[in-house]
C-alpha cells in the first residue's frame, strides 16, 4: 500500500522533517533507499520510486536541520547536536543526528534552481519570528554572517520601530486608561530595553551554543547599549501615568549591575524590577515564570495593557496582557 509520508524522510533510522511528500513503497523498499541515502548522501545522486516519481536529497536525506517548519502541533525540541521530533500518536518519537558537514550551498531544489545562502538564512530567520522553528541552542553555522549583518541593519532597526510604532497606536486607541494607578505595562529587558549585541557579536551572534556564565559575566559590567525605539515607548508610557513592569529572567544577583545599566542608558521611574530569585529557577521554563508572575500583578489589582518582549516565552501563557507585541531576535531561543 502506498501512503504519504507528509515530508517526512529517514536518515540511518532516524526520523527528519523534509520539505516535500515522499511516496514511501513497502518496508523493503524503504530501508533500501534510507541505506542508499546514508552511504551516499549526495545532492548529485537521485533515485525512482516505484511510479517514476523522482526522489531528491531533499525528500530523501532531508539534511534541513535547520529549516523545519512545524506543521503539527506537537512541535520539535531541539536538544544539543539532536532533535526530538514530537509526532503523532500512530508514529514512535525518533532522535535525530544532525550532519555537521552538511552545506546549503549543495542544497538544490527538486525542479531545479539553486537556492541562495540568502534565501535559506532569510527563511531561517523569519521562521524563527514566526515561531515555528523553536528551540535551538545556536544559530545555524552558515547564516551566522547572515544574522548578524540583519542585527547591525537598518532592516532590523525598522523592524523594531514598527513594533513600537504598533505598541504607540494601540496605546492611542484602545486602552482606556483609568489613571488609577493600577494601569501597567510589562517589558522584558535583553534585547527589549537593552541590547547584548556587543557580547553577541563576539561570539558569532548566535552560533556558538549559550554559555550562561559568560554572558552573566559581561552583563555584570553594566555596559548594555538601550535601544532608542523602545526608551521611546518607555518614556511615552511614564508620561501617561501607566505603571512600568520590568519582567526578566535574568537572576536575581545581577539585580545591582542591571539597575545601574538600566538608569546608566536613560530608564528610570519604574514601578517594579522583577529578577529570578534561587526560587524561581525551579521553573521549568521562562514562560511559566513570567504567566506566572503576570498572575501575581493582576491579583494586586494591576491591569495589565500591554507587554514587549523579544522572546515568545515572555509574551505567551496565561493569563496574558490586552495586547502583547514581539521584536525581533534571531539569536537565541528562551522556553
């Protein structure tokens, strides 16, 4: 019987997300292909299903690590050099070795047509925005030069000042602000408030894997740039009386460098800084501590409009704000 894998294609028994169907004919069949791909994983090689339907490296080999869209709700959890791939409940969850010595520029399409470095990372890095590839640990070795000319663009400068620019008109139309004081806004700070790209940029803006450590060690110096579009938003929320909440996983004990950073780049006159403290970090994940910290605000009676931040973790889970908006970040993933 012939079935539709739905994109999916085996590696030495693993399972890969491809970009295309691939008509799967009988076990034999099957495993004799997934050995011919794994001992000559080739672009130049292709093979002939059963019908004469062409069988790429695409379909076949499906060596996109990193250009997965989810199409199923489950998602993909990537963990070091692996992948958990979630599937359904008829298919059996697989782990997945990633090829090191895979290259996009080998990669072609199935009808022909070469696509550009350029392309792949520009779809990487939107993917990324739109939350369908999720947890990575490193941005991939190719697009590295790629994510950090868009970082240090004027493309990714636009692409924040309209996210702000939408923060401002929602804020002009459609919060009714009691001027009680109980009207509250929630930011994150890295990468919302302030900018790590000068630590970033020394450690290939994303594709050497997350050392916390090191990054704690240079945000203790206090030196974090502000980002002027959302100073701006800031400044604009304080002058209409709305109560300011800084939300951020960042611990506890750089509670005195992130203050002095804060007030050093121009942000002052917030209502409340709320840092990880040692109980905190028995979370599982950043966005069950900041849903969870968004219920404790609204339970003191705060009515929480709006928050900005640039990881989904920080805008997603319940209960949520009135409106919630993301700036870009391609260069790292926060759960």
């Amino acid at each position: 019987m012939e079935k539709e894998s739905h994109g999916r294609s085996y590696v030495d028994g693993v399972l890969w997300q491809a970009g295309y169907s691939v008509l799967l004919i009988g076990d034999a069949e099957f495993k004799s292909r997934v050995h011919k791909c794994w001992q000559n994983c080739n672009i130049l090689n292709k093979q002939t299903g059963e019908k004469g339907v062409e069988i790429t490296l695409k379909n076949d080999c499906a060596c996109e690590r990193w250009r997965m869209n989810v199409e199923f709700e489950e998602g993909i959890e990537y963990i070091g050099k692996s992948i958990q791939y979630k599937v359904g409940s008829d298919r059996a969850s697989d782990e997945c070795t990633v090829f090191e010595d895979w290259n996009i520029l080998d990669h072609k399409r199935k009808k022909g047509g070469e696509i550009s470095l350029k392309n792949y990372c520009e779809s990487w890095r939107m993917n990324v925005e739109l939350h369908n590839i999720r947890e990575f640990q490193v941005v991939p070795q190719e697009c590295t030069e790629y994510i950090g000319k868009y970082v240090k663009s004027v493309q990714y400068t636009v692409d924040s000042e309209r996210a702000i620019d939408e923060c401002t008109v929602f804020l002009s139309t459609s919060c009714n602000l009691k001027k009680d004081g109980r009207d509250a806004w929630i930011f994150d700070i890295d990468e919302t408030l302030l900018s790590t790209l000068p630590y970033f940029k020394k450690h290939h803006y994303g594709g050497e894997k997350w050392n916390l450590s090191s990054l704690e060690e240079w945000m203790s110096k206090a030196k974090a740039p502000a980002l002027a579009h959302t100073l701006k938003l800031f400044n604009d929320l304080k002058g209409r009386g709305v109560q300011i909440i800084l939300l951020s996983s960042r611990r506890e004990h750089l509670r005195s460098a992130t203050i002095d950073n804060l007030v050093d780049a121009g942000y002052y006159g917030w209502t409340s800084l709320i840092l990880m403290g040692p109980s905190d970090e028995e979370y599982k994940s950043v966005q069950k501590y900041k849903a969870d910290a968004r219920r404790e605000l609204i339970d003191q009676g705060y009515r929480i409009w709006g928050v900005v931040g640039d990881q989904w973790s920080s805008i997603e889970g319940s209960p949520t704000a009135k409106r919630t908006f993301k700036l870009p970040n391609p260069m790292y993933f926060v759960s």
